[in-house]
C-alpha cells in the first residue's frame, strides 16, 4: 500500500520551480513561461508594441510625462520579448 513513488518529478514548490532544469537567468523566467516561451515571448512583443503606440500618441498630445512611462514599457517588453524568442530558438527540439 506505501510504495514508494519513483517518479522523477519533484515535489512541491522548489521542485516545479526547477523543472525543467535551467541554468544562470533563465532561473528567473517562470517554469510556464520556460515551457512555451515562443507565445511569451509573442505576447510580450505585441504588448510592447501597443504600448509603444500609446506613447507615440502621448506624444503627438504633448503629454511627455506619460509618453516616457509608455515608451520605456514598451523597450522593457520589446526586450524582454526578444529575450524569451531567442531562448525559445536555442531549446532543442524535442523528439
């Protein structure tokens, strides 16, 4: 009846946190977000365009305060984006 579990999955927190094993900043990437960071990455770059729009529209109002707040979310999305692609692009395929 207690037979031991001899998966390889980890348990609890720490062990969904792990896996997939990464190394270095990709520590910092949530595990879902590791695991199809193609659509993230996807999303954050049309987030980081929309909000690059609104700051050009900011912008063309004179409202310079906000546009910055706009312009540099959409750098940090745009950034972040690109990041997330070019981990999607170095995973292996699987087989």
């Amino acid at each position: 009846m207690n037979v031991p579990n001899d998966t390889a999955t980890a348990h609890g927190l720490r062990g969904w946190w792990a896996s997939p094993p990464r190394t270095g900043m990709r520590r910092l990437i949530n595990p879902i977000a590791y695991r199809h960071a193609r659509l993230f990455g996807s999303m954050h770059i049309i987030g980081g365009a929309a909000a690059g729009v609104a700051g050009v529209i900011c912008l063309s109002y004179s409202v310079y305060g906000w546009a910055a707040f706009f312009l540099t979310l959409s750098a940090l999305n745009l950034s972040g984006g690109y990041w997330y692609i070019t981990i999607a692009r170095d995973l292996s395929p699987r087989t």
